[in-house]
C-alpha cells in the first residue's frame, strides 16, 4: 500500500489516497473499497469497483459484473446470466447467451438450445423446438430441418416419430391411422387400396380379391353356368 509524506503542506491532497487526522502521511486508496470518508473506509458494493488508489467505486459496464470489494469487473462467459453476480447461472434450455451478455435470450423460432448455450442451432429434421429444445416429431407428423414444428402427414401417406418427411402409403396397405410404429397394415380380405389411399375399400361385388381386386368378375351369368355344371357332374 503506498502512502505519500505530507509533513510540508499539511493542505496538500493527492487523487487516490487519503488520511484521517493526526497521520504524517496519505494512504492510496485500496483496491475494492471506497475512501471518500477516510474514518469510514468501505467496501465496494456487488455491481461496482475499484482499482488500488480510485477513491469511489464505479458502476461496472453493460455485460461485466462484480461481487463486493472487486478491483475489476469480469465480463460475463457465455452461456451464462449474470444478473445476480453472487450466483453466475447457466442459461436454461431454449436459452443463450455470448460472452458479455448478462442476461439470456430465448432462441428464435426453428432453432433451439441445450443448458448452458452461447447460441441456438437450427431445430433438426424430425424434430419439434417450439418450447426452444428438440424433441422427436410425433408418429404421423414430420419436419424438415430449421423448421421447428411438426407438420401432420397428409391423407395417403404415414410416418414413424422423428420423420424428416412422410410415406406415401402403399397399394394394398391400410393408412387410415398415418401414425405407425414400423409400417402400416395389410388391408383386410375383400379389401383394397392403392397407392396413396388413406383408406382400404371393399372390393366390388363379383370380384375376388387378390391385392388389388384385380380379379375376373363374375357375372351371373357364368355363376350360373358354374352351379349347372357342379350339378349336372354329380
């Protein structure tokens, strides 16, 4: 700690030091305190500082802070809030901050955020970020990359969670729930669909199914035909 000898001009005063009465001498101001009461030397607030031989704190600039009794402000890290300079916090999920920033900001919409960002990153493919974080797209939904919401499949096609696009259904398949696991169903017996139906119909009177119900139709003609044969055969 410096001090300056004051035994020839008693009414000299020297910026940064300071003396209570009765003292030879003048003291620089410490570090991390405030000097303009010299019988009542204290310290810096939280938010403020001061260098060795500064005899009142200064408010720290935007995007540093300080605890109390600091020389220096220290600038605030990225991914972090620094609102409260006794307790530096990560920024939450679907937050960010960069270095010099105290405070966090929410991440823009088709982008998101893990715990502790400097930044957001665009929503991946098949994922929904409309909270700020990234979680799967629901089975027959979808998204593409930065987009952030998920999108329903439209009729005749299907999707599994996490799809960055949907399936177009296909022939002879049952997609009347877009939502599926592995792959949609085989239409039941006496019904049909083809490519891009969301639904499976019945096949049309007379034809038998066979994929596609792309059978010979059978008229009553030859229905009869067929019974006379059967029985005059017997």
């Amino acid at each position: 700690m410096k001090e300056i000898n004051e035994k020839n001009n008693h009414d000299t005063f020297v910026s940064g030091f300071y003396s209570v009465a009765g003292q030879g001498n003048c003291t620089e101001c410490p570090e991390g305190k405030e000097c303009t009461d010299p019988t009542n030397i204290v310290v810096c607030s939280t938010g403020t500082y001061s260098p060795a031989g500064q005899i009142t704190c200064s408010t720290c600039a935007t995007g540093f802070y300080s605890v109390a009794g600091q020389g220096n402000c220290t600038e605030c890290p990225e991914g972090k809030e620094c609102t409260d300079p006794t307790n530096i916090v990560d920024c939450s999920a679907g937050t960010h901050s960069p270095a010099g920033q105290i405070t966090c900001s929410t991440c823009a919409t088709g982008t998101y955020s893990g715990l502790g960002s400097p930044s957001c990153s665009p929503c991946p493919s098949g994922s929904n970020c409309t909270d700020g974080t990234s979680q799967p797209c629901d089975a027959g939904t979808f998204s593409m990359l930065g987009q952030g919401v998920c999108t329903a499949c439209p009729a005749g096609y299907y999707s599994a969670a996490g799809a960055s696009s949907c399936t177009i259904c296909g022939a002879g398949q049952d997609c009347s729930n877009p939502a599926v696991t592995v792959g949609p169903p085989d239409c039941a017996a006496g019904n049909f669909s083809q490519a891009g139906d969301s639904n499976c119909r019945p096949c049309d009177l007379g034809r038998v199914y066979t994929g596609s119900c792309g059978g010979v139709k059978l008229t009553l003609f030859y229905i009869s035909y067929i019974i006379y044969l059967i029985f005059n055969n017997q």
